[in-house]
C-alpha cells in the first residue's frame, strides 16, 4: 500500500513463541519475540534517535521527514537469562536506607550464553526484515567487539533474582517457597523462579503459589509454623 498515516486505529502488537527448540543452537532455552509498528505520523522526542541514526551531523530536514511513514515494525527479543554464581544479591556492608536498614547490593554478569543468544535474535530480526523488502538500522556489534568488562567482569544492576532449592547455602527458598532462615515466611511472586524464562509466567507464579498455600496450611495444622 502506498504511505499513509495509521495514526488512531490503535497500536499493533504481535507475539512470536519460540520456534528454534528442535535445531542446534549455540546457547541453551530460548527466547521470543514481541513486534509491532504501523505508519503514524512521527512524535515528539523521535528526533534524538533519528540524529543518532542519520550519521547526527546529516540530520536536516529531508532526514527528519519520512521516518513516521517509512518504520513499519520495532522488534524485542525476550529471552531466558541462566542463573550463574556472579548474579545474586546481598545485604550492603556498608550502605542503609533512610532508616538505617542495610540496603540490598545487586551483582550482575551476562555470560556469554546470553550474548550469543541476544546476536541470534539480532540476525534473525534483520532477516525478517530484508525479506519484507525493508532496511535493517540497527547496528548490531560482533561478540569480538563486545568490552570484556561486559562479557568478564561483574557488575552492578537494579535487576536481581532469588532461586529456590534444597540447600541453604546456595539458595535463599526451598522447594515450597518457604525461606530456609525464618520458617513462617513464603515468598510467592515471582522471585523464587530461578530463571526468567521466555514466556509469560503469570500461570506458573499462580501454581506455586496455591502449592506453597496447601503447605503452609499443613504444616500450620502440624503445629510447625
């Protein structure tokens, strides 16, 4: 269709589930992609990225006109991050909130597992793309560009996570949700998922949650809480 401006019929937003589990692929689990668009009319605060993308000094007028009309699709990949030794968080030895409570220090590290597999959600972005005929701006880095600080060391993010397991050495839950060191509290969010996996785990938060429920109820009935 030629160029026109879709700006009120309501955003678009598509899902694709992951598709690549019976290949070889050079990371484990996987990921899916979420993707959208439509031709509207461009809006306030697209001329920073666009000055970024047209080369920052060629940005004119001409540059700034079509993108509206011409950007059809946004791609995000979402996938499965590995629990691994170097993310995990801690209480601050050093460091209290406004009411002297020890604030919580949250460490990072990507692992390569997840590099290769943000590279194979970049190539396959730019796949889709080329074979609708569209051009492909994002610039995607190779993994031998990518600082080793980002790939080795570790570092600090807001993100954190819990895992659940048998052992209170290596894990804050047990399998009931229940914490090792105080017995009558049960974290049922989110938190005690080890991983973040690539689909939406509402389903499986609200299951562990009626599981942790039935426990707590018996074993309050047993006289252990």
């Amino acid at each position: 269709m030629p160029p026109h401006n879709h700006d009120g019929v309501g955003g678009m937003h598509m899902y694709m589930p992951w598709w690549k589990f019976d290949r070889k692929n050079d990371f484990p689990r996987g990921y899916h992609i979420e993707f959208g668009g439509g031709r509207e009319m461009p809006g306030v605060g697209m001329f920073h990225g666009l000055c970024r993308e047209e080369e920052r000094l060629r940005c004119h007028i001409e540059a700034a006109r079509p993108p509206g009309l011409r950007r059809a699709y946004h791609f995000a990949g979402r996938g499965e991050m590995l629990p691994n030794p170097d993310t995990y968080c801690e209480i601050d030895p050093d460091v209290v909130d406004q009411w002297g409570i020890p604030a919580l220090r949250f460490h990072f590290k990507f692992s390569d597992y997840e590099l290769l597999q943000a590279k194979d959600m970049q190539e396959t972005f730019r796949a889709i793309v080329e074979t609708m005929g569209g051009e492909y701006k994002t610039r995607t880095p190779s993994m031998a560009s990518i600082p080793s600080g980002l790939r080795r060391a570790a570092r600090y993010s807001r993100s954190g996570d819990s895992t659940h397991g048998r052992r209170s050495k290596t894990s804050v839950l047990n399998g009931f949700c229940q914490t090792h060191d105080v017995k009558n509290l049960f974290v049922t969010d989110g938190a005690p998922l080890v991983t973040n996996p690539d689909k939406n785990p509402t389903l499986t938060i609200m299951a562990l949650s009626w599981r942790a429920s039935e426990y707590l109820l018996d074993e309050a009935k047993k006289g252990y809480l």
